[in-house]
C-alpha cells in the first residue's frame, strides 16, 4: 500500500496515461499489417518470403525512425514528438485505406507504418522522467504495457476485414481511435520539468562507444523484437502450419500476444524487488527452452502454450531491460530510449525475415525457431558474463556499490 502511495505521489498520473494510451494506439497500427497479411497474401498470391517480407518492414522502418524520434524528444520533448508521431502516422494508414492495390504500394505502406512503432522514443522518456529510480521498472512497465495494442490488431483486424468484404477499410478505421488518442494525449500529457539538455550528434556517437549500450541492444533485440516480431508473424504461422483461416489464425496469435503485453509491467515490478538482471538470466533460459520445443512443431494446442509462455518471458524481459536502462543511462534516457528501442525493432524485423525465409528454402519452421532458441540462449550467457565485470567495476568493501552509474545503495538490489 505504501509503494502504491508513494509511486502515485512521485511521478504525473496524466503523463503516465497519456504515455500508456499514446503506445498503445501505435502499438496497434504497427502491427496491423501482421494479422491482414493473411488475406494480402491472397489477394495478391505471395509466397513464404513475399509474406515474411511483409510483416517484417513495419518493424525495420520502426527501428530507423526511433532514432529519430529519440532526437527529436531530446530536442523538442516527449509531447511534442508524440503529437507528431501521431500525426504522420495517418499518412500510411490513409495510403493503405485509398490507394494501394499493389504489393509494391503495400510494401511502402508497410515501412511507413514504422513511423507508429518509433513512438517508443517518445511514450516511454514522457513517462520515465516524472519518476525517480526506485519506481522507473514499475513506470515503464505501465507506460510499455501499450503493446497490448497488439492485441486490438490480431482480434479485430481480420474480422472486421471480413465483416467489409475489403482489408483495405480496416486502415481507414484504424483512423478513428488514432484520432481520440491524439486529443486525449494533447489535453493530459505533460512534459517533466526535469527535461536534460538537448544532445548533440557527438553525444549519440559517446553513448554508442559505451560497451554498455550494445550489451542492451542485444538483449532488448530479444526480449522486445521477439514479442514484436512474433505479434506480426504468429497469424501466418498459424495459418500456414496449422491450415487456420485468417480470423482463427489469428485469435491464436493473440492469446500469445496476451501473455507479453500484460506480463511486460509484471516484469518491471519483479525487477524493482529481485533485480532486473536475476530476472533476465532466468527469463532468456525458459525462452530458449520453450522456443527449442515449438521447433519440434507440436500439435496445436501444445505449441499455443509454448508461445506463450515464450511471450510471457518476453513481455516480462522488457520491463527488466528499461528498469535496468534508465538507470544506467539517466542523463540519456531519450538517446539511450531510440537507440535500444532501435535494436529492439531491428530484433522484430529479423525474426519474422529468418522464420520466413528459411520456411521457403527448407519447408519448414524447425530451423528457424532453433535459431531462436540460440540466440536467447546467447543472450543469457552474455548477460552472464557482463553481470562479473560489472560485479567487478561497481562492487566495493562491504558490498556497496563503489562508483554507482546504475543506483545507490547495496548492489544486491540491481543484481
């Protein structure tokens, strides 16, 4: 009760929602293309690549444009950036509801509607700076808990495609909330007073020479690129392997997608209290195992729950990564917030691509989850072995933390 008072009282309740609402519209619309791509396909008779191709280059222009987007909220603020970001996003969505009738003009909207999947260089520094360290897990976790916009796209999405005849008016519906959210956000966010000085070019090229900096790339490529490359594909893997309609493929995929938006802030407050790296260490382990048993391609209903509870540990890896990034890199957090979030859209563009692409060489998913499997079990062994030399840098006499980049006090409560 107390924590609950006191996070209440340290940050702004209307910045944080804001936040929430802003990521979570854009979360939907970046992903939209992820469930529709089962009907494009039809329409336009694509093959395993042309398919992988598809939902993979909303998640490659997400993760150039929160570069962006994170210069642009160091310079002009969170708020202002995410008006913006709003606003060009009905660009591709107007684009996808009116003109394209190719999959050329498809493929440009679907690398625009990156522009909503940057809004993660915005939402989460308008949140992370009303809140001081010891509730940034459970802030972010809240603000980052928007990728349940995913869930809108993969229920929604193709049902409303068939209740129309046409996938085309789903983009244009898409309009509608897009707007609501626009106002919403402009009438409650505010911009902490406790704004850094904008950075310079010089500073992006500093904080890239951090070893630091890339050790949460990788890791934020996995946890973050892996619900989002999976929130995109899972509607054509379960079509395709499963032979599911576009709707029940789907539904599927979403009760996948549950499990990584809504565990994602129970991640943050874990890692508050145990530490987000003993999260981490854990949470890439159960991934790798439950990614190198849906490799065998099990019956239905078992593979459902493995992706599941893969998502979960995604969802919940999140909120660890950003309770641990802040902190590190507190002076930072809107350059360090576009070029992890960055990562983390590169890490969605390549799993969708991988999975695809070898489908279409071998004929099967088997080799491109056990290479997901791989790469999750390398995130745990390097954030092993980043944990000693950290242990090493930061620990003095008594177990207290000698020089404290991340945060005071007794290191056990960050490891």
């Amino acid at each position: 009760m107390m924590d609950r008072k006191s996070f209440l009282k340290s940050g702004h309740l209307g910045s944080l929602v804001g936040a929430f609402l802003y990521f979570d519209i854009s979360f939907m619309i970046w992903v939209l293309i992820g469930p529709l791509a089962v009907l494009i396909a039809e329409d336009f008779h694509l093959n395993a690549a042309q398919k992988a191709n598809l939902v993979a280059l909303p998640l490659l222009g997400g993760s150039f444009l929160r570069l962006v987007l994170g210069y642009l909220t160091d310079r002009i603020g969170p708020k202002r950036t995410g008006l913006l970001g709003m606003a060009l996003t009905a660009v591709p969505l107007v684009i996808g509801w009116r003109v394209a009738d190719s999959l050329d003009d498809m493929y440009f909207v679907a690398l625009m509607l990156g522009i909503a999947g940057a809004s993660f260089a915005a939402a989460l520094p308008l949140a992370s700076r009303w809140y001081p360290p010891e509730h940034q897990g459970l802030a972010l976790g809240i603000a980052g808990a928007g990728n349940s916009g995913t869930i809108f796209s993969t229920l929604f999405a193709n049902r409303l495609a068939r209740w129309f005849g046409d996938w085309h008016v789903v983009f244009g519906l898409a309009l509608i909330p897009l707007a609501i959210v626009f106002l919403i956000f402009l009438l409650i966010a505010r911009d902490s007073p406790d704004r850094p000085e904008p950075k310079r070019l010089s500073d992006y090229v500093r904080v890239l020479r951090e070893k630091d900096t890339w050790v949460f790339c990788l890791l934020y490529m996995v946890t973050f690129g892996g619900f989002s490359g999976m929130a995109n594909y899972l509607t054509v893997f379960f079509n395709t392997q499963y032979q599911l309609n576009a709707v029940r493929a789907a539904d599927f995929a979403t009760v996948c997608v549950i499990a990584g938006s809504f565990f994602r802030p129970v991640g943050g407050w874990l890692a508050d209290r145990v530490g987000g790296i003993r999260m981490l260490i854990l949470l890439y382990a159960v991934m790798s195992l439950m990614l190198a048993c849906v490799a065998s391609l099990p019956a239905l209903g078992v593979t459902t729950t493995l992706l599941f509870v893969a998502m979960m540990c995604m969802g919940m890896g999140n909120g660890s990564v950003f309770q641990l990034v802040p902190q590190r890199f507190r002076e930072e957090v809107g350059i360090i917030t576009g070029i992890v979030g960055a990562a983390g859209g590169l890490g969605g563009y390549f799993l969708p691509t991988i999975l695809g692409h070898l489908k279409q060489l071998t004929d099967s998913f088997t080799p491109g989850f056990l290479i997901l499997a791989l790469v999750a079990g390398s995130c745990m062994a390097v954030l092993s072995l980043a944990q000693r030399e950290w242990r090493r840098e930061w620990i003095g006499e008594g177990g207290k933390v000698r020089v404290a980049p991340w945060i005071e006090g007794d290191i056990e409560t960050t490891f």
